[in-house]
C-alpha cells in the first residue's frame, strides 16, 4: 500500500534559507537533545494574501489583528521556546499553525533566536487559509541533511486541501540520523467521526513513508536511524488515524533489545498509559476544550530510541505538557489550569496559545573511538 507516493514532493537545498554567508557555528559535543512542538494558534501576519483565506487576521479583519498584537505575539512565542527547557534551549521545534516564511523570518531575527543558532524549514501548503508547519533547529546541535514535503491524497473527498506533512532529516551530534516529521492532522470541526477518515489519509501517508524508508536501511542502519512523529494530531492516541493506522502502541516494550525486523514499531509518549507518574505535575492534557482536557499533541518515536543499545535513546520520563504560570489562564482554576489563549472566537484575550507546547528528552552517547 504505497500511498506516500501523492501530488506533491518537494526537496530543497540549504541555499534556499536565508543565512549569513558564513555560519559561526559548529555541531557541539552534548549529551542531550530537547525536541519542542507546540501549536502557537495562528501565527498570522498583519498583511492579507489574496491567495489565501486570511482577512480575519488583519487590522481591518473580525480579528482586528494589529502590528502591536502580532509582535505581543512573537515575543510570546520567544519567551516560550527560551523557558521551556529551563536552562537547556531546545535542540528542534515544530510550531504549527504558522502562516509563511515571513513570519518565522521576524520570530527568529527580531526576537533573539537566530542569534541562539535557530534556522528554519516550512511547508508550502495549499490550506485554504494559509497554514503551514515550521521546525526551527539549531545548527549547534543538528545538521539538516533534506528536507522535503508532502500533500495528502483524500481518498474520498479529492478537491479537499489541507496542510503538507513536513519531512526533515537530520544528523545527530553522535552521528545517528532522525527523520523529524511535523504534522497538523485535519480538525475536528465537522465533528470527530465525519473529519476522522481524513485524519487517516495522512496517517497512511506518513506510516508508508516511513516503512518505505525503514525498509531501505541495512540491519546496522536500522539501529542507527530513528523517527519521530510531532504535532497537532487533532487526535487522542487511543484514535482510529493514531492507534490503527499508525499502528502506534502505547505500552512501552519489556525487552528493550529486541523487536520484529519488518518494520519499526512507533510509541505515543504522550499516552497516559505511558509513564503515568511522570505526568502526575503536569496538565492532563495538552488543549482544554467544553470543559474537557484534551490531549491532541504528541510524540511518536520509533523503538530504536527505546533500545538499550542504541547511541540514542528516549529519556525516561521527559515527555509532558509544559505548564508555566505565563502560559496560563487568569481564569483557571486550582482543579483545572488551562492555556491563556490569543482568541476566544474573534475577542482578544493577549495570552499565548490556546494550546500548551509538548517537551521531551534525547540522551546521546557516543561511539567509543570519539570518547
């Protein structure tokens, strides 16, 4: 079932980013890697494109979006990736709903973090209101090899356009590869059971692409060769697109050594029946919805991050909503502390997101002759 193979691929080079034409910076010797997603609800600039559907977000728009509350919103968004981590800044980020290269361009020059070594990739997709994902990773501790993108065939509605699935691939600080894809499946907005078959089209896209690429490597590639999936599923793990197409399981494997050779077996971290106690201090879910957590974003990894011997490895118990009081509703309560929103509807409320960002850990060992 080759269905990653549909209308769209696109590779680019690393001249089609704008950078300095000398970079100051080299892969350093670390021994961790912290990997972000968060959805920033709408990052959006104050300019209409009249390719797309973005009236609402200009001065003139139901949304009154001013200068003044798109860089409140930059600054937000800044502060956000600088605290997450706590002292460490994080290695790769996928921020979804963002609207084009210019508005990543303005988060990383006029707000501090081309400076902390952030470059970028985007998609290029044809949503009918202009929303893309980006990855920002810093050059300190990546290197980006490709990068390409992906639209998705809907099976049973043809013209439907969506968001691209973004593909990136990276070589780690100790030389092991990652695939790193950034998602933002369909919505639920036409209800969950009418909007899920299009949530499984991309997850098809996605499961093919990556047995494809699986099934490329040698026995020794496969231990050194990982994947993570990262995004706005607009799904909980135990969802049709996530649990059956993805095939992703969510109970951690006993041998941590050993596994079926055919292809990679993927794990939702984010699944509370993974590492429940880890998760005890933080939000039960990532987007707070009528009153009910929901937990929408995730991390799948593939289980060469789980094994004893690879180089690189899951970090027990580091993958959780990320809660801090300025992310944080003055409104929540003590039981329930949900995200301080840009948006209720077209009122502006001047908080974050309506989404709180997901965090977690790589530990990196390395090959005994370079230590």
């Amino acid at each position: 079932m080759k269905r990653f193979g549909v209308i769209l691929l696109v590779g680019i080079t690393l001249l089609a980013m704008k950078r300095p034409s000398v970079e100051q910076f080299h892969i350093r010797h670390i021994d961790s890697l912290m990997i972000v997603s968060y959805n920033v609800e709408n990052l959006f600039d104050t300019i209409h494109d009249e390719r797309i559907n973005d009236v609402e977000f200009t001065p003139e728009g139901a949304k009154h979006w001013t200068s003044h509350r798109y860089h409140r919103k930059l600054q937000h968004i800044s502060q956000t990736i600088s605290r997450v981590g706590g002292r460490i800044w994080p290695s790769l980020v996928t921020l979804v709903e963002v609207e084009n290269a210019g508005v990543i361009e303005d988060l990383l020059h006029l707000y501090g973090l081309w400076g902390k070594g952030y470059r970028y990739v985007i998609t290029n997709s044809p949503d009918p209101r202009g929303v893309d994902v980006a990855m920002l990773y810093r050059i300190t501790d990546l290197e980006l090899l490709s990068k390409s993108e992906y639209a998705v065939d809907f099976t049973n509605a043809p013209y439907k356009k969506s968001r691209n699935v973004l593909e990136c691939k990276f070589r780690l600080p100790n030389n092991d590869t990652l695939y790193a894809y950034g998602v933002h499946f369909p919505s639920r907005r036409e209800g969950v059971g009418k909007s899920e078959p299009f949530r499984c089209d991309v997850a098809y896209l996605i499961r093919d692409r990556i047995n494809h690429l699986y099934a490329s490597l040698s026995s020794k590639g496969r231990l050194n060769t990982h994947f993570i999936v990262m995004g706005d599923f607009n799904e909980e793990s135990h969802e049709k697109a996530i649990k059956e197409v993805l095939s992703v399981l969510d109970v951690l494997p006993k041998d941590s050594v050993s596994y079926l050779n055919d292809y990679p077996h993927l794990y939702s971290l984010m699944s509370p029946k993974i590492e429940p106690w880890a998760k005890r201090n933080h939000p039960l879910g990532s987007y707070f919805f009528h009153h009910q957590w929901q937990q929408l974003d995730h991390f799948i990894i593939s289980h060469s991050l789980l094994k004893s011997n690879s180089l690189t490895q899951y970090q027990t118990g580091s993958a959780y909503n990320f809660m801090a009081p300025f992310l944080v509703s003055e409104h929540s309560s003590l039981q329930d502390s949900f995200p301080f929103r840009t948006y209720g509807g077209n009122f502006y409320m001047g908080g974050y997101s309506d989404h709180f960002p997901v965090r977690m850990l790589l530990s990196l060992k390395y090959p005994k002759p370079y230590k």
